[in-house]
C-alpha cells in the first residue's frame, strides 16, 4: 500500500510500518502517530484540533424505507471540510473517540445532538 497524507507536508516516516501496529476499529486504524482510513490516507493524530460523534443514516439503493443507521466521527483539523470517519456501531464510534483523547489528551472531545444542531451551539 502507498499511504499518502491527508495534508500535504504532514507525514509519517513509515507509514506502512505505523498503520500494521494501529488499533483496527472496523475500516480503520488508528496508531499513536496517526488515522489511517481505507482511501490509503491517514491523518497525524498531532493536527486533530476536536472530535464528536453524529447519527447519521446511510441511504441504500434500490432498498425501501428509510437509510440505514450510522455514525459518524468528525475529525476536525482546521481546515473548513473535517474528515468524517463513518461507523456502523455507537460503541465503535465512542472507542475511536477514547483512543483519540488517551493518544492525545489535548483533542478536544464536543457534544453533537439534534437539539444542539437545532439551537446552532453544534460543532460544525
């Protein structure tokens, strides 16, 4: 696998070495330098400014009803698009949070919920 960064100039020096010693959370891994995603990209844990957690639905097609229910982890590094790391279990979603935060303690964990979108005190 060629592992590129998400941001350009933000490597790690081996990050094929790095990604096989990560903590696999379903499509993901996550190591003490960095998120590794399936688009072989990864993200330095050091430019991860805040995280929180959203529910999200996952459209299917051809299928009736409603999506499916998802989560998804928004990873905010300063730029205006966050990368979103998408989730299939709530707990999943929490343990990538908890490795973030004991990884890096200085990331900063916020509270996302429908009301807080509604009253706009929602991180965007």
């Amino acid at each position: 696998m060629a592992w590129t960064p998400y941001l350009e100039g933000h490597t790690v020096s081996d990050p094929k070495t790095d990604a096989k010693s990560g903590v696999r959370i379903e499509q993901y891994r996550i190591s003490r330098q960095a998120v590794y995603f399936p688009r072989e990209q990864y993200l330095l844990i050091n430019d991860i400014k805040r995280t929180w957690i959203q529910s999200s639905t996952l459209s299917v097609v051809g299928s009736c009803g409603r999506g499916i229910p998802v989560f998804v982890v928004r990873l905010d590094h300063g730029a205006e698009k966050k990368v979103s790391l998408m989730v299939e279990k709530r707990e999943n979603a929490e343990k990538m949070i908890a490795l973030l935060q004991e990884i890096s303690p200085s990331i900063k964990v916020e509270e996302w919920s429908r009301e807080a979108q509604l009253a706009g005190t929602a991180p965007r």
